[in-house]
C-alpha cells in the first residue's frame, strides 16, 4: 500500500515518459485532448441552468440536477473504472469512454423532454468514468517521478480549459442561437478531442494486467482507509468541488437578475475566468513540488474563503476578482492533492484515483444540489455562507495535513522547474 513511486528495477530512464521528451509532449496533447472533452462535456450544462428553469419551468435546484445526476453517477461509476482498466487496459477504456459520451452529448441536443435530457445525462455520467481516473492512474504509471508533478498539473491544465470552453461555448451560443445548439456544438468538439487522444496517447509501458478479483480489490480500498492522510485527502477533493460547482451553479442565477441584469452571452462569457486554472493548477503543483504539498495546500483553501468573502459585495468590480480567487484556489489545490493521492497510494494508485475521484464528484453532485435550497431561501447570502462552511472545512483540514509526515523513502526529486525553468 504504501510503496514510494519509483523505477521499477531493470527499467531504464528511456522507458518513463519525462518532462522535454518526445512522448512527454505526445501524452500531453493526449490528455490535453482528454481533458478537454471530458470536462467540456461534462460542464457544458452548467451556464445553460437558467435555460432549463425558462424552458421546462423547473426550480433552480431541478435544473441543477442536470449537472447533479451526471457527477453522482460519474462518482460511484468511477469506483469500478479503475479495476475495468486493470483488466482491459488504461488507454482501451479511455478511448471508448470519451467517444461514447461525446456521442451521447450530440444526442441530448435532440431531447424534447426534461426526463430524456436526465437520461442522457445519466448514461454520460456512466460513460465518461472510463477517462478521470484511469488518466490520472495512467500519468501515476507512466510518468517518471521527476516529471509527475508537471504532468497532473498541465493535465489539470487542460481540463480548466475543457470546463471553461464547454461552458463558454455552450453559454454564449445559447444566447445567440438557442440552448440546443450550445449543447451540439460542444459534442462535435468533444468528439474531434476523443479522436486526437486515441491517435496521440503513447500505449502503456508499466501496465500489469489484473484480472477482475472482487475480494481483492475490497481488500485494496480497505488497505487506503489506514493510511494516515489518504482518507482526508479524499474529503478534501468533496469540499474542493463542491464548493466550487455551487459557486458556478448559481452565480448565473445572480448575475441574470437584478441589480445586475446580465444577458445569457454575457454570463456565459464569465466562464472565461477559468483561464486561472491553466495558470494555477501547473504554478502551486510546481511550488508544492518545491516545498512540499502540505506547506502549500492550505493557501489555496485560503483564497477560496477570501473569494468567497468578495462575491458578497454587489459590485462586479468586486465579485469578479472574488471568481477569479475561488477559481485560482480550486485547481491549484486539486492539483496539489490528486497528485498526493498518487504519491501515496503505492500498489493501489487505481483504487486511489477512484476513491479520491469519487469523493470529488460526489462533492459536485450534493452540495451542488444542496445549494439550490439554500439560494432558494436565503438568494446569494445563503449559497455563500454553504460555500463558506466547505472552504473552511477544507483549510483546517489543509493545516492538519501539515502534520502528517512523509512515507518513507518517498521524497520530491529536483526537477528541471526547480533548476529555473518556467513551468
């Protein structure tokens, strides 16, 4: 369980993918791709809420379950994602699953009823648990451990750019030609990523095949259960995006009424803040490789709360800055914490990568829900008192996690980043 991530004996540097390598670059632009379509699929939803509160005459936390019912179903799904790919392989499952959820987003384009889109939506929460986990299983088994860090975070990277394009796209074409043609033109985006990730990705070179053993792979997520960080590192993905996803569910509400008064396009063109996460998710994974992840997790919950605190005010000049904080905090600590989990999983980095991605999803589909209720009684004041008490959560448990010490024999080797290059 707890086995440092290292070379594997008789395997020589030429077989890890590593930073400034051809197939470095190669995996990149797959997942890239990856991300990219998964997460624009996946969020493409998100600015259209509204929409569907117009469209169906539905309640803010209705329409919510539009993104809801895909993370629950995405979360419990990706529980079995990471033990199909150890039986069929980690790139045979992520091709399959970004090509059938991209077909299943061109699909909900055409529903006539609220009851079908949920459909859809459910079926893509099942299809798309092929890609999160075992991508990240996938860097944790290919990547050399000096070049692990850099690849989490421009992974990440890309998946900032999926969820800002798909809602972009998605929310300003909504505006201008209708909901429908938001959700198709994502799809068709999400399906040209599906085909330059199949002919990028580099095969696997580490993977070991294991056949499906039900009482083993009970055994391995129980093993995670007594590691002394892995389980709160899985309830700091829960708070992570869930506080995230509530901010982003109902700030649209917000913004399209008064005093604001926003168009559709117009909200739809805030998503654009999620530029940050590019930025971020690679920057604090680059400095936690320096210091250490547990010096530099808790700043990142740090300018969620402060974000938090700036989206009180009714001024945009305020509230914008206050996005830009919570988005930067967010995909900085998820870069920071999904790649701990790798470090620390050892033998189980499939069954980590799940459990932690579980936690992570469930976190977008409760409080993503749950918030609804609270913007329904208290308006803004009540979504950010909720995401208030997330964040902090998140940062007293972030300051814990400080105490917790290193695995033996697992340290942070230099890296190129850390000789001066930019990340």
């Amino acid at each position: 369980m707890n086995t440092p991530i290292i070379p594997a004996p008789g395997v020589g540097d030429d077989d890890w993918i590593r930073h400034g390598t051809p197939a470095f670059r190669a995996t990149n632009l797959a997942l890239f791709a990856a991300g990219l379509a998964t997460f624009g699929l996946l969020y493409c939803v998100q600015p259209l809420m509204p929409e569907f509160s117009r469209h169906y005459v539905i309640s803010e936390a209705t329409s919510a379950l539009s993104l809801s019912v895909t993370t629950g179903v995405l979360a419990v799904a990706m529980l079995f994602a990471g033990g199909v790919s150890d039986a069929w392989g980690r790139k045979p499952v992520m091709v399959v699953s970004l090509l059938v959820s991209a077909l299943l987003v061109l699909c909900s384009a055409c529903t006539t009823g609220w009851h079908q889109l949920l459909l859809l939506r459910t079926l893509l929460g099942i299809s798309l648990s092929g890609l999160p986990a075992v991508a990240m299983t996938y860097l944790s088994e290919e990547m050399h451990p000096d070049s692990i860090g850099l690849g989490m975070g421009l992974y990440i990277s890309g998946s900032a750019v999926g969820g800002m394009g798909g809602r972009l796209v998605s929310g300003v074409l909504a505006g201008w030609f209708g909901w429908r043609v938001g959700i198709a033109v994502v799809g068709g985006i999400g399906l040209v990523s599906a085909l330059v990730f199949w002919h990028a990705l580099p095969p696997s070179r580490h993977f070991e095949h294991k056949p499906l053993d039900a009482r083993a792979l009970l055994n391995r997520f129980a093993a995670m259960f007594r590691d002394a960080a892995l389980p709160w590192l899985f309830v700091q993905g829960f708070l992570l995006l869930g506080a995230f996803v509530t901010v982003y569910n109902y700030l649209g509400y917000r913004l399209l009424a008064a005093p604001f008064g926003l168009s559709q396009a117009l909200v739809g063109l805030i998503f654009s803040v999620y530029l940050v996460g590019t930025f971020s998710s690679a920057w604090m994974g680059y400095l936690a490789g320096r210091m250490g992840r547990r010096k530099v997790l808790w700043t990142a919950f740090a300018l969620m709360v402060a974000g938090t605190a700036m989206t009180l005010a009714d001024s945009l000049w305020l509230i914008i800055p206050g996005i830009v904080a919570i988005t930067f905090g967010f995909f900085g600590g998820h870069s920071i914490v999904s790649s701990w989990v790798g470090r620390r999983a050892g033998a189980s980095k499939a069954q980590a990568s799940s459990m932690y991605l579980f936690s992570y999803y469930m976190g977008s589909s409760i409080a993503g829900a749950s918030g609804g209720l609270f913007y329904a009684r208290h308006g803004w004041y009540g979504v950010a008192a909720f995401v208030g008490v997330l964040v902090v959560l998140g940062l007293l448990i972030a300051l814990w996690l400080y105490r917790v010490p290193p695995l033996p024999g697992v340290s942070t080797p230099p890296t190129p980043m850390s000789k001066g290059a930019m990340p």
